[in-house]
C-alpha cells in the first residue's frame, strides 16, 4: 500500500481496515441519531467569522395560564392607545431589520432577565411586547405591522444585528 512510506512502517489489513472506517465513515446514519445539547453560539462572537453583534435580549414572564394579549390589551388601553401599532409611534425601538434567535425553555440562567408583566412598569412592558410583535420567525423588522399574538408575547428572543459573513480584505 502505498500509505506505508508516509506512517514509515508497513499497514497490515487489520489497521488499514480500521483508519478506513474512521477516515471515510464520518457522518454516516449513525451520527445522525445523536442528540447533544448546544449551549453555545457563534453569534455575537467577535472571534467568530460572522461578525452579527448582539444588540437587545427581550421576553416577558407572564403568570400561568394568563392570557398574554389579554393583559397587553389592558396596559394598551390604561395608556389610553387602541392598538399596537399605535403605540409603535410613542416607544424608542430598534430600527431596521435584526435577526431573531429564540431562547430555549432550557437556558434558566437567563430567565430572570425577563420582567414580571404584573410589576413591571407599563411603558417597559409595552416596549418589550412591541418589539416582539414585530419580530416573525427569523428577522426583526421595525418597518412591518405588529402582530399582538400569545405566541409572539410568549416568546424570548436575542436579536443580533446582520452583519458581515467574512472579515474584511
């Protein structure tokens, strides 16, 4: 074989077999079944090649088997607005467009970062349910419509600023 110049001593069938096996059998069905746990992201990463920093974490921590529309709607109504949109043109938000990434139910170490929608100012809670509103599953858009739904309310996102994929030449 011609592999044994390079390792300087002959391959017999057994080891060939074997480095065979572990060269050209990476990927196959098997790895497939695996399931691990990411806990990391190159995003907001600076060493990282995709240079997409992190700008905002956002999410609201609604009581159990409260509706969140239904509370939103209350606060948009004290603040004497009648819809989402309205409210939009008052609250400082993000501009442009931001790519979305859910946190996990999984990550607790981040859950006390989300404010309690029972104490926590109005005008903070209408800020946060506003900006996602406005996020759909992937991208953030300051420009589109706000969508007032339990699912969106529900959710905890990071948003990263879309950037460069390589570095600078």
């Amino acid at each position: 074989m011609h592999y044994d110049i390079a390792l300087d001593f002959p391959i017999g069938s057994i080891i060939w077999d074997w480095l065979r096996h572990v060269f050209f059998n990476s990927g196959g069905p098997s790895s497939r079944t695996r399931k691990e746990t990411i806990r990391s992201t190159i995003l907001g990463n600076p060493s990282s090649g995709i240079s997409w920093p992190r700008k905002i974490t956002v999410g609201l921590t609604f009581p159990d088997e409260a509706d969140p529309v239904e509370i939103l709607n209350d606060i948009l109504g004290k603040r004497g607005l009648t819809d989402p949109d309205e409210a939009k043109e008052i609250y400082p938000l993000p501009e442009g467009i931001l790519y979305c990434n859910t946190i996990k139910e999984s990550m607790e170490e981040e859950t006390a970062l989300f404010p309690d929608v029972l104490v926590t100012d109005a005008d903070e809670i209408l800020k946060i349910a506003l900006i996602l509103c406005l996020c759909n599953k992937h991208f953030y858009d300051s420009s589109r419509s706000a969508i007032w739904t339990s699912n969106r309310l529900k959710r905890r996102v990071r948003l990263y600023k879309v950037g460069d994929f390589y570095a600078a030449d």
